[in-house]
C-alpha cells in the first residue's frame, strides 16, 4: 500500500518546488492533496498490520490506494497533454497562458484535484473510526537498513541451505553412477513444495556431471513449452541453434547426438506426466551406457508415468537437531564456529524450529526474519504473536510473515517478480532498471541503480529469491522465484491491485477493477487479453507472444506506460504502432522477436533499450533522446550512426554497436562498450579510447586481426577503472601478452581466438585483481604443441575456463581460491592435490 501513497507524494514534490509557480491556483491544489497524503500515511503501517482479518480495514486501504492512483493518473495524463519532459517542462508551463488549449488540461487538472482532495478528507477522517495510530515515519530510516552481504561470487547454492542434505545427495549419487541397470534409467525425488528437492537436485548434478558426456539441468513449470526445453537441450552441445525450426529439427539434432553418448537430464519441478511422455521416445533408450533422467516432483504418482527402470527417493524432512542447526545458521549468521551460542536465543530458537516442521525453505525464510533483530524480546514476539495453530499451512504462514516483515519498498519490489512466468530466470541488470524506471527506489544518497542492486540482495539475503550466478564483481546476474514463493507475490500483488497476471487458469475471464500493470504467461490463446489493458496501465509484459494479439500493438492505447517487456516467438513479426506516443516509457526491452521498422521521435524519457535475440528493420530517431542510459542490442544494423558533434551525457552502456557507428562519438559517462568490426578499419579508435575514462567494461569482437598498437599496449593500459575485458580476434605475431600493459583493476579476461604463439599463462598469472579468467577456441596457435601450463601466480582466481584444444597443467601453489573449472571434454587436467576438491564441469564443444 505505501508505496503507491510514496510515488504520487515523489511525484507531488518535483511539482511543487519546480514548477509550482506556473500552475497557478492548481499549484495550491497540489500542495493541499501533498499535505493530505502526508498525513495519512503517518497511520499506514498501523492499519497494514491490521488489514487481516477485518474486512472495513481492508476496504479503507483499497480506498486509500485507489485515490492514490487516481492522482497519479490526473498528474501524468496533464504531462501527457502539454507535452512533458523533465528539461523543457517548465518552458512550457510558460506558454499556458498563451495556449487556450493547455489552459483547458490545466483547469482539468484542478477540477480532479478538486474532487480527489474531498475523498482524501474523508478518508482521513475515518482513521479515527478505525482506531489507527499516527506512527512515526520509518521511510527515512529504512534508507540505512539495507545494508547487503556480497555472498562471496559463484557461491551458487549458501552452505546455510544444505544442512542435512549431504547423506541424501549421496545416496542420489549412488543411484546415478551405478551401471545398473544399463539401459537408461529414471530416478524420481518427489517430496512437499519447501523440502528441498530442487537444493537436492542441483547439489547432485554438480557432482555428478563429469561422470556423464551430456549433461544438462532444465527447469520445468507448469505451462511448459516443448520448443523451448528440445532448445535448450541441443544448445548445449551446439553453438548456434536457430529458434525458427518445427519441432522435428529438435527431435532429430537430439536423437543423433545422444544416441551415442551417457546422458544424465535433470527435470525440475515436473508438474505432471505430459513432459515426460513427449521426451521418452526422444530421449536414446538402446545404448546400455548407464544414461540417468532424474525428476523432482511434488506428485507422488509421478513415478508410476514414468517407466518400467524408474527409482523413487523421499528426501526426509529435517530432524530436531538439523533443523535448529539450519535455523540459527541463517539467523545468526556471523556467530563464530568456536562460541556457543546465548542460552536465552538458543531456548527461543529451538521452539521456534519445531514450529517449521522440518521443511528447509521455512527454516531459512524464518532465519532471514530472525537475522533483523537477534535480541531475546523480538525473537519471543515472534514466537508469541504469530497464529502458529491455526489450520493454514506452516510454510505459507511463515512466508507470509516474511513478506510482512519486509520494508514498504522491498514488498513493492517483491510483489514485481509476480509479473514473471514460473521458474523464469530473472536478469537482475533488467529486473532493477524496471525498478527504477517504476519509480520504487526512493533514495537520493545514491544512484538508484546502486540503491536497487542493495534491494536485491537484501532479498536475497532474506532468502525471497534463490540466486543462480553473480558477476564478477559479486553482484547477482540471474536469480529464479521459488514457486512458493511466486505465488505469494501473486496473491500479495493481487489483493493491492498492483499487478494482474493473465495465466492459463484466468484465459478468458476479464479482471475485476482498473488494470495498472498487467503480465501475460498463458500458453493458451487469450484474444481479449489487449482490450483489458486500458489507458491507465503502467507496466505490460507479454511472454511467447503467439497469437496473444493480431501481430499489431497499438501502443497509444496505453499512452501513460512506463515499462513494456515483450518476450516473443521469433518467427512471428510484431508491429509497435505509435510506439513514439509513449512519451512516459522509460524502460522497452524486445526479447525473442521479429518487428517491423518502428521511430523514436517523440519519446522523451527513455533510459533503457533493450533489443536481444529481436530482428528489425531501421529504427529511426533514437539518438534524439536525450535520457538514454543504456542501450544493448543484437543485430545493430538498425541502430544508425551516433551523433558526432554533440556529447550523449547520459549513456552508460552500449552493446552491441558496428564500430564505424561509434568511432567519433562523445560519450564521457560511458561505463560498458561492446562493439564489433568486421571491415577490419579501425581509423579513429585511438581517439574514441581516450576519452572513455569512465569504461568499466570492454569486448571487442574482431574478423580480423587485432591491431596492438591501438588496442593493446597503447590504450588499455590507460584505464585505471577498466574491470573486465573481452577480446575476440587475432593478435599479431610480435606482440607477447605482458600483465605490466594491462589495466591494474581487472577482474574478469576473456579471450577467443587470439591464436598466440607463446603460453600466456604466466604473464596472466601476475594479475593480482584477476578472479574469472576465460581462454576460449584457439587462444593457442595450431602449432602449439604441449599442455598450457599456469606455474605460479593466480593468487585470486576463482573461476577458470578453457575451451582451448590443449592440455591444462596448474603447479603446486597455484590457484589457491579456485572454486570452479570449466574445460573441453577431450582435454586432460591436471590439478595439484590442494585443488582436488574443485568441481570439473566438461563440455562436448
């Protein structure tokens, strides 16, 4: 609820003090509904805490909220008819007086105030009649909450999670390598949601991979799509795999490839037998090489569809013991090994335990809550206030709590991930951008992209979302909504009216009330799904858009939208017509899609493109929009030439762009570049380097040959900020890697075809920043003959890949925090006895 009050009063105050003075007697108005808000919500998180249970609480806060949006609606609906943008808005609220017909949005615009500021009155009034107390204002000091734990990076599942599960992975890895029986066998871990079949499972595969010559981990939702698993499945012993083909070219790429080689084809979350009867025949049965499918399910029955070769395991759930260790692992987090824990929280932790009844996700939801405040009085509330008899559901009941427990603008941050399909990996950079574009992040003490990554991680921290992988500067990249938890976002987000999800159990029915953001997962057709969005939407997002629209969006339809997500099927063409009238839009990502030739004329508060995997003809006016931020495409043959003469302040990411498109841009705030130059010209380069001293990231993809004397030693050198660099290309015969020419800062290499005739390896060594280091095909000359050998050095590497032909040696000494590896199946490694215990994953290509 606070949040939609905290945007309209955001919204309110850059009004007031900068504009105020050009409206007018509306001016007054706004201050008079600015004062009202404030007052209200003083009393907010009082009648949150009361809204359960009573039906006049809840009824008062749904009022409350849609005036709120009523206001919201009445501001931006005026930006929209007198032309809005942040730099000339006050030029013209200028002209009003000289445009009769501004004056006329302007009086419009009083007239609603006018009658939302009768409401609100009411509304305040009432507050006494409820009994709600005016409590002090914590929006302030919730700013110093968010004090986030950068998880140390490629730490893919938290120790903290795995208690007690060790003695079941086992038992799975026995099932899995034995070679009986030799045909292909399938293994099933069926349990309740919140036990920890999926922890269970992704333990197992990381053991069990290199055991295996294909191996592949696929998450499985309910509304599961056949096209996108049979993708996934031949991507990863293929390098390009075109989306386009009927379902028989998957069928077939799979059959030949797998009919030779041991499988193991991990099914996560499988909701019923439909998967597993469309694989079966798929899947090579004949070779008795000892293949293994394993599927997590919570249907028990699971196992009679499966086939004649199948193994049920029950993981149990946790006892007494394991479940109060789990607990004060996650609420205490920074207890010391050797000192016992306090008497008085050990007590209190141990009832509290046994109220979670083993299930591992309710341990680690209830730690995250217990982790806030570790004192004797908070954690006895707890144990005391909350309803732990009642017939709902413990696990629900305790995630409820946790949602409860979250500040105003981590539950508005919460209640977003409902916009996303089950078991959807997240981007966090595009997840956060949306958040900002929403206007969610209500901190100025820092940059709002910085302020939302803290968002994230105190997410994480709270255990809301399950991280898949991190930068290499520790910052999350892609996480997953466990499904449980999915649904209370939905259910959450629903009661508010803050997102309407359009699933296929609600195809065809038509929502109740005004749609503000709306979200489309159905793999049904749902013909009616666009006349539901209205004028006032704000977010839409569209997944596997096939039939859900007549190939047209007709965006002025929803002229006051501020995030457009669409997620489509590559062989459909979408046509975005007005896409220029959305003058609010600030976030417009294409997933997946093939469009027609839109223009950007018009938009003025665009921050973020993002076109991945889309197709399109020329786009025209991009370049005009002055509050670009970032800017990531695919195919950039669209994307037209950057202006020369004036500097684009605002930019920070461009990815990726034709070199000639670039080479004689201002961009003095830039933070990311990805160009690539196939016409082997690199004049201007030297000078567009120069000026780039913000540059954090780099990746250059080259036909050719790389020329060393602009690229590298003259140039890189330079950046002091430069943390991670990727270079694809050839490098001169008579150039040598040397670590004293390379930026001092970085962190992250990656190299492709380089076709070096020296073994880098000990200049690489050097790099003491250096954590993630990629040696992809032919880093090495054909004519390199022996093993890469790494002597000495690495001393913070963690996470190494070599897709290279050769042979890998590490010395004694080396590589001491080395958690990761990643090489060629043909290859041989050869790792000191201190780096045994590091996981080996193999890949076919």
């Amino acid at each position: 609820m606070a949040e939609a009050i905290v945007s309209v009063l955001s919204k309110l105050a850059v009004i007031i003090v900068s504009e105020g003075q050009y409206l007018g007697g509306v001016g007054a108005k706004v201050e008079r509904v600015q004062r009202e808000l404030t007052r209200i919500k003083c009393c907010l998180q009082d009648a949150d805490s009361k809204r359960k249970g009573d039906e006049r609480v809840q009824n008062w806060l749904n009022e409350l909220r849609d005036a709120a949006y009523r206001i919201e609606d009445a501001t931006d609906s005026f930006f929209l008819h007198v032309g809005y943008t942040d730099t000339r808005f006050s030029q013209k609220l200028r002209r009003l007086f000289n445009k009769p017909r501004d004056l006329y949005f302007l009086h419009k615009l009083g007239t609603k105030l006018d009658g939302i500021q009768n409401l609100l009155e009411e509304i305040s009034k009432s507050r006494v009649t409820y009994g709600f107390s005016d409590l002090k204002d914590k929006s302030k000091g919730e700013a110093n909450v968010i004090m986030p734990h950068r998880r140390a990076i490629y730490q893919e599942v938290e120790e903290t999670e795995v208690v007690g599960m060790e003695a079941d992975k086992n038992n799975i890895l026995k099932l899995l390598r034995s070679q009986i029986p030799p045909r292909r066998a399938v293994i099933t871990i069926v349990g309740p949601g919140g036990l920890g079949k999926t922890t269970l499972a992704h333990m197992v595969y990381k053991s069990a991979m290199a055991d295996f010559d294909y191996h592949i981990k696929l998450p499985i939702s309910q509304q599961f799509n056949m096209r996108d698993i049979l993708t996934k499945m031949v991507s990863e012993y293929k390098n390009e795999v075109p989306k386009d083909r009927d379902v028989g070219y998957y069928v077939g790429e799979l059959k030949s490839v797998l009919s030779s080689k041991r499988y193991l084809i991990i099914l996560d979350d499988v909701w019923g037998d439909d998967l597993w009867n469309n694989l079966k025949d798929i899947l090579p049965n004949a070779n008795k090489n000892g293949s293994r499918v394993l599927i997590t399910s919570r249907d028990i029955e699971i196992e009679k569809s499966a086939e004649y070769e199948t193994m049920q395991y029950e993981p149990k759930i946790l006892d007494d013991g394991k479940s109060l260790d789990l607990l004060l692992r996650k609420a205490l987090p920074h207890q010391e090994p050797d000192k016992e824990y306090p008497i008085d929280l050990l007590e209190l932790a141990n009832k509290l335990s046994k109220k979670c009844k083993g299930l591992p996700l309710a341990l680690v939801i209830l730690g995250g809550i217990l982790s806030k405040q570790p004192s004797y009085p908070t954690w006895e509330r707890i144990l005391q206030t909350m309803n732990w008899h009642s017939d709902d559901n413990d696990c629900m009941r305790i995630l409820a709590m946790s949602y409860q427990d979250l500040p105003y603008y981590l539950k508005t941050c919460f209640q977003y991930l409902a916009f996303f399909p089950e078991d959807y990996v997240i981007s966090a950079r595009c997840l956060i951008r949306m958040w900002v574009a929403e206007g969610f992040i209500p901190f100025k003490d820092k940059p709002m992209e910085i302020m939302a990554e803290d968002c994230l991680e105190e997410l994480a921290k709270r255990s809301m979302i399950q991280v898949l992988s991190r930068s290499t500067n520790g910052l999350i990249k892609h996480f997953q909504v466990h499904d449980i938890l999915r649904y209370l976002a939905m259910n959450e987000a629903g009661h508010e009216n803050f997102v309407t999800v359009f699933s296929q159990v609600s195809a065809g029915k038509k929502p109740d009330g005004i749609i503000r953001r709306a979200s489309l997962q159905a793999q049904e057709k749902n013909s009616q799904f666009i006349e539901y969005v209205g004028p006032n939407t704000r977010s839409l997002f569209l997944f596997d858009t096939d039939g859900y629209f007549q190939r047209s969006l007709h965006c002025s339809n929803f002229r006051l939208l501020k995030v457009l997500e669409i997620v489509g099927n590559i062989r459909d063409v979408i046509e975005l017509k007005s896409l220029d009238k959305l003058i609010h839009l600030k976030y417009l990502g294409l997933r997946n899609c093939t469009t027609k030739r839109f223009s950007f004329h018009g938009m003025k508060s665009l921050e973020t493109l993002e076109l991945r995997e889309t197709r399109y003809s020329k786009c025209n006016g991009l370049w005009t929009i002055s509050t670009l931020k970032h800017v990531l495409v695919d195919y950039s043959s669209a994307i037209r030439e950057l202006p020369k003469g004036t500097p684009i302040s605002n930019l920070q990411t461009l990815k990726w762009v034709k070199f000639r498109d670039v080479c004689d841009a201002k961009l003095p705030n830039l933070r990311t570049l990805a160009i690539e130059n196939y016409s082997g010209e690199w004049v201007s380069m030297n000078n567009l380097f120069q000026t780039l001293r913000n540059l954090r990231k780099l990746k250059i993809d080259c036909s050719g040959k790389i020329p060393m004397d602009i690229v590298y030693p003259k140039a890189l050198s330079n950046y002091q900020n430069l943390q991670s660099l990727y270079l694809k290309g050839e490098w001169p015969e008579n150039v040598n890697v040397e670590a004293s020419l390379l930026p001092p800062q970085i962190i992250k290499l990656k190299l492709k075809g380089s076709r070096l005739n020296h073994n880098p390896m000990p200049e690489f060594g050097k790099l003491n920043s250096l954590k993630k280091l990629f040696l992809g095909k032919r880093v090495l000359t054909d004519n390199w003959e022996g093993p890469i050998i790494c002597p000495k050095g690495f001393h913070a590497l963690q996470y190494l890949k070599v897709m290279d032909d050769k042979d890998l040696t590490v010395a004694q000494g080396v590589m001491p925090k080395l958690t990761y590896l990643k090489a060629k199946s043909i290859i041989s490694v050869h790792l000191p006895l201190e780096l045994q215990h590091v996981a080996i994953e193999r890949k076919s290509r």
